[in-house]
C-alpha cells in the first residue's frame, strides 16, 4: 500500500532542515555567499537529502528491535506505519537528529584551515556592533558627512542596508560641530543617524553609567584617549595584537574606527 502523499512531503520538508542549518553555520566561518536565490535552494536541497539520506541509511542498518523494519515497511506500507507508530516516531527522530549531526560535521570540516585572526561575518555592522564583551555596551561616535560628531549608545541599527546602516542612538546624545571646540547635549531620547550620511563610526565598549553626575568625567575621559590613540599608535608603528583589544577605557587601544580617523 502506498504512502500519502502528504506524509511524503512532510519527510521532503523535514529532510530540508539540515541543508538549511549547513548554511546558516558556514555563514559564520566564511563571508557571505553572493549566491542567487536558486543556487542557495539547490544547495539546500543537496545537502538535506544527502545528509537525510545518509541517517536514513544508518538507521535502515541498525537493529529493528525498536527502530521500523524496513522489509516489512516495504510490504505493509501504510498498514505497517498504523500498526507500529511508536517505532515510526523513534526512527523518524533519529533520522532527523541524525541528519542534522551529520550536517553540523561536514560545517565543522568546511570550517577547517579556516582563518583565526578576525570573523568573516557578511555584514561588517554586524560584525562590529554585537562584539561587546558581556555586562557592556557599545558608544558610538559617529562622524557625519558635514563634519558633525554624534555621540550615544547604540538603540538599533539596520544590518540589511548596503553599504551603510542607519543608526538609532540613545541616552545622552552629545553633538560636537565641525570646529570642534564644544559639545552640546541634545536633550532627546533617541537619535536616527541616515547611513548615507556617515563617514566613520568609533565604537567604545563601556559600563553603562547610571549616576547623570559622573557622565561627564566618564565622557571627557574617553574622549581624549581616544585622541592619544592614534598619536601612540603613530609614534610607535606598533598596533596592538590581535585579540588585545581595549574596552576603551585602560589607556590602549580602545575604539574600532571604520575610517581609521581619530576623533578631534
């Protein structure tokens, strides 16, 4: 007896999962694939029938003390999976854990040889902006095209705009004008940076500060290390070590500059 049709496209479904999981987890050990929609759907189909073939595979050789008996599911076959659906719920699962194990070994096999020294996320604002060490939080100065410097904590950005995110900032928004001699505190709670309009983003990983009165020490402190940045770095040709980084405020090198310019 045949199997429904429905069933056999829920099992081409499920057997998809683990093509999809291959992809997802190369995406954080190679850049992003420019690949069209089509290409991305026939690797997933490759890769989740061929790993869902491969546990079906296994599971077929093991034992059918608890598992389905594969010449009696060929025989019986809608009448077989009736009579024994627990034994069709275990083999099922097990195929599919199975799968998915096998897909997360052959990305852990891509991922060999790989590179070390930096991630290769797709997008860079993503890569930038979610690398703040636990308990801390990212400020962003914010350099505009006209000059300006705005300064916050980052609310939200857009990773899918290319080439350039706009920016939502939060908390005490400072702006310095392009001559640069003070800094006015806009007294609002968020500010939309456009993408288009940024020339360079520095970011500082900092404690949030929840005293108002020790804002200002706290700002004016990273404000001029992060001008004594680029003199040290300058006079000693020496950057710091990968994995070395700064949280902005010990004195090294403590903001992540898209456009290498330090803030003035």
């Amino acid at each position: 007896m045949a199997f429904p049709a429905s069933i056999t496209i829920v099992c081409v479904l499920f057997s998809l999962v683990p093509g999809w999981l291959y992809l997802r987890r190369l995406e954080r050990i190679r850049p992003a694939s420019k690949a069209t929609g089509l290409n991305e759907l026939l690797q997933v189909l490759a890769v989740g029938l061929s790993t869902t073939g491969l546990a079906a595979l296994i599971v077929i050789l093991l034992p059918p003390d608890w598992l389905l008996d594969p010449v009696a599911l060929v025989k019986g076959g809608r009448a077989y999976v009736l009579s024994h659906l627990r034994r069709v719920a275990v083999s099922v699962t097990a195929t599919f854990l199975l799968a998915i194990g096998i897909a997360y070994l052959f990305s852990w096999v891509r991922s060999i040889g790989g590179p070390r020294g930096f991630d290769t996320l797709g997008s860079p604002w993503v890569d930038a902006f979610n690398a703040s060490p636990k308990g801390q939080a990212p400020w962003l100065i914010v350099e505009m095209a006209d000059g300006r410097l705005v300064e916050g904590w980052l609310k939200a950005y857009d990773p899918d705009k290319d080439p350039k995110s706009d920016i939502v900032l939060q908390g005490r928004i400072h702006i310095t004008p392009p001559d640069g001699e003070r800094s006015e505190l806009v007294k609002v709670n968020r500010y939309i940076v456009v993408g288009d309009q940024i020339v360079s983003v520095q970011i500082c990983d900092a404690d949030v500060l929840p005293d108002p009165s020790k804002w200002r020490g706290w700002r004016e402190e990273i404000c001029s290390k992060l001008r004594c940045t680029g003199e040290a770095e300058t006079g000693g040709n020496t950057p710091p070590p990968p994995g070395k980084e700064s949280n902005g405020l010990d004195g090294g090198g403590e903001a992540e500059d898209s456009s290498q310019k330090p803030a003035d």
